[in-house]
C-alpha cells in the first residue's frame, strides 16, 4: 500500500488552482495574469522582504500585518501567486477608476496614470478560484497578500514574471494537523502574554 505523502498532495492543488487562475472569467477575455508556485525552499527572497517590510511599516499598525504574514510564511507548504499587469480596458460609461468623459473615463486615467479598475476585480476573481480549488480539496489555505506585495515592490521571481505587475497576492497551503494560518499573530501575542503573567502567579506563590 502507497504511503500518504503531503507533498504530493499540496503540488498536485497548487497546480490546480494555478490552473482555476488561468481559465477564470476575465474582462473581455483578455488574460493580463501571471500565475505560479512557490515550494519551500524558494521562500527566501520572501522570508527577507517580509522582514524588511516589518521593520519599516508595522510600527504603524497594531496587529503587525507583516510579523503576522511572515508567521504564515515559515509555515506554508507551498504558495500559489497571482499577479495582474496593467491595461486600460475601455469600458464606456464604467469610470470605476474615479475617472469621467465623454464617452468615458479611459483617456483621462491613461493621463493621470490610473490603474483599471477591471485589471484588480480579474485579479481577485482569479484569486478566489484558486482558494476555491483549495477549499474543495479541504487544504487548509489563506490568501496573503503581503506577499503579493513584496514580490511586486522587489521585482522577485523574473523566471516567472517575465512581464512586469502592478499588483499580486499569494495563497498559502498547508497540509498538517492543527490549521496553521487559523491562530493570527495577536491571538499568539495574547497567549504568550497569558502564559507569562501564570508563570508569574506561580512563582509569586508560597
């Protein structure tokens, strides 16, 4: 008899999902995508930028949004990204980018340097299809997206990005015993502060 083997299982969903990302509803059809895995042993760039992005934003929110995403990280068994390029869609009459004219706001936004609104909702529609493929496969799984944002800001992985993203999310998977993306960064911190102050009462006491 076979072994289960938690490997093959999450490569085999990641290629999944990556496969949901690629065939799922886009604008128009026109497929501005890019889609890839991650193992665990390519998470070093991440691992790195995640840590820089703490030490330079998370002062400034309290539940430390890239501490928390690093955490996930370390703990993942794999990671399907999703990243969107750039491209005015021409939608007339949708100005969802902010932007008006006549006959719509296209012109407007190329001026100003906008970003279609109809480039982000392709992108999480391709996103949640992936988390779906997960789902259904009952891996346990989160959408990241501070990952996204360290591999746009850095420019990592060229070998599978070969165009440039504005914008990009990652999915975490994880085959294991005990849902490692359930217990959030504050709710360790409120443990760790409730174990300390027992040991405390413990030490304090006759």
């Amino acid at each position: 008899m076979p072994l289960f083997n938690p490997n093959e299982v999450v490569i085999e969903t990641a290629k999944l999902m990556c496969t949901a990302a690629r065939t799922a509803p886009k604008t128009k059809g026109v497929d501005l995508l890019t889609v890839f895995f991650l193992l665990p042993d390519e998470f070093a760039p991440l691992v790195t930028g995640l840590e820089q992005m703490s030490q330079k934003y998370d002062h400034l929110r309290s539940f430390r949004p890239y501490e928390r995403d690093l955490d996930s990280l370390r703990n993942a068994d794999a990671l399907v990204v999703i990243g969107s390029r750039r491209k005015l869609m021409d939608i007339a009459g949708c100005d969802a980018c902010g932007f008006s004219g006549d006959p719509n706001g296209c012109k407007a936004a190329a001026k100003a340097g906008a970003t279609c609104a109809y480039n982000a909702k392709d992108l999480g529609i391709a996103l949640c299809s992936a988390a779906l493929i997960a789902h259904q496969r009952l891996i346990d799984n989160r959408i990241i997206d501070t990952v996204g944002r360290v591999i746009v800001n850095e420019k990592l992985y060229p070998e599978y990005c070969p165009q440039p993203i504005f914008d990009a999310a990652a999915v975490g998977l994880s085959v294991s015993g005990k849902n490692p993306f359930f217990d959030r960064l504050e709710m360790k911190q409120e443990r760790k502060a409730n174990a300390g102050r027992t040991a405390d009462r413990d030490a304090e006491a006759p």
